[in-house]
C-alpha cells in the first residue's frame, strides 16, 4: 500500500520568512496529491492540491511541486504570516478505480513568529 | 453549500453505551468517508462509501458499524467502545473517490469512559 513520509515534524520561521514541506511517496501509482491545514481545535482544510500531470502549481503566497520520477512533493509558502501557523498534512491518493482513500504523511506543526 | 455538518460536536460515551455520529452534506458528493484522528496525528482513514455502497474498510473493529441511508447522509454507530477510542472522528465528501477535493467535517470529539 501507499505510504507518504513528511519532513520536517515541526519548523519555525520568522514572519516573512519563507517555509518548505516535503513529503515523498512510494506508490507510483498516486496521481492525486493534495495539502491540508488544520488550526487547533478546527477540521483539516485543503489549500492546494496537484496532479500528476502538472509540475507546479502556484496560488498567491502558496505552491506545489511535485517530481514524479523522485516522487516527491513539496509545498512552499512565501512571505509567511502569524496566521500561516498551523499543522499541515500532505496526502496522497489514486485518481478513480475501486479505491479511493487520502493517505496522510504525519504532519509539519508550523510556527511563524511575529 | 459547501459544508459537511457533524453532529454530536462533543460526546461522552460509557463503554456499555451505544451511541451513533452523523454526518450531512448537499453538495451532490457521491463518495463520503470516516476518518480518526488521535491528538497530533495525522487522520487515519475507516471507510469509504462510494454511491451509497461501501468502498473500503480498513480493518476496523465490529466495534464500529456505519451506514449510508442515502447520498447525503452518514452514520457512524457505536458499540461497547474502548477508552482507547476515544479520538476525533472526523467525516469527508468529495465529488467522486478521491482526486477530487475532499471537504472536511468540524469532527466528533469522542471521549469513552
């Protein structure tokens, strides 16, 4: 089955500061890798995703990578914010057939100080 | 709409107790899930309905028995828990399986005691 490794578990930046999350997968077979946040106490909410057609994807302060032949996948966040600290879980799952469930990585606390 | 909405929010549980978690959501997803998620873990998946007809179980105890009475609704029953169940249960929508955005309940905070 899919197994997804994040790094690092936990990363402090200064506000403005940029962060980066990496996770890699073993499964060749995932084409769908989506990022979550979840604040204490609140649901995990996504804030980017990608599939395995595209490299990239930007979406103002926040993008993905993803490298198919490493798999590996990587969320960059610029010019953080206090409001940015949060824990956030990348997945990764197939696209159609029969199966269809998110495996998480473990999850990066973040921590941006003002 | 865009919500999936979880009730109870919070619940205390005895281990003789049967108690049910029930989720909703009316945006025409076909595929709803259950997922657990203990404090600073990432959620760990249960079981994947897809078109009222369930997908995936991963290996969960009797213990536990869902239920999809239709498109929009999901039930999570509860039977003679341990207190080692006690988590937050969270339930997922998408459009299809997964590939598409999975939307996220507020969660069930379970505690057994």
């Amino acid at each position: 089955g899919e197994n997804v490794e994040q790094h690092p578990s936990t990363l402090s930046v200064q506000e403005g500061d940029s962060a980066v999350i990496k996770c890699t997968y073993s499964d060749s077979a995932s084409n769908y890798f989506p990022w979550y946040k979840q604040e204490l106490g609140k649901r995990p909410q996504l804030i980017i995703d990608i599939r395995s057609n595209v490299g990239e994807k930007k979406d103002q302060r926040i993008a993905v990578t993803l490298n198919k032949t490493a798999k590996h996948f990587s969320l960059h966040i610029t010019e953080t914010q206090p409001e940015d600290s949060a824990v956030y879980f990348c997945a990764a799952s197939k696209y159609g057939g029969s199966q269809g469930n998110l495996i998480f990585g473990k999850g990066t606390k973040l921590s941006v100080k003002p | 709409d865009t919500e999936v909405t979880q009730t109870p929010k919070h619940l205390v549980m005895g281990m003789t107790n049967k108690k049910s978690l029930k989720c909703e959501q009316h945006m025409g997803h076909r595929a709803m899930y259950w997922y657990k998620q203990k404090a600073k873990k990432p959620p760990e998946l249960m079981f994947v309905y897809s078109y009222e007809k369930l997908s995936i179980n991963e290996s969960v105890p009797s213990r536990f028995s869902p239920e999809c009475p239709n498109s929009s609704l999901l039930n999570l029953h509860l039977h003679a828990l341990q207190p080692e169940d006690s988590a937050l249960y969270l339930c997922a929508s998408s459009l299809g399986l997964q590939g598409t955005e999975a939307f996220f309940g507020q969660g069930t905070r379970l505690t057994v005691v």
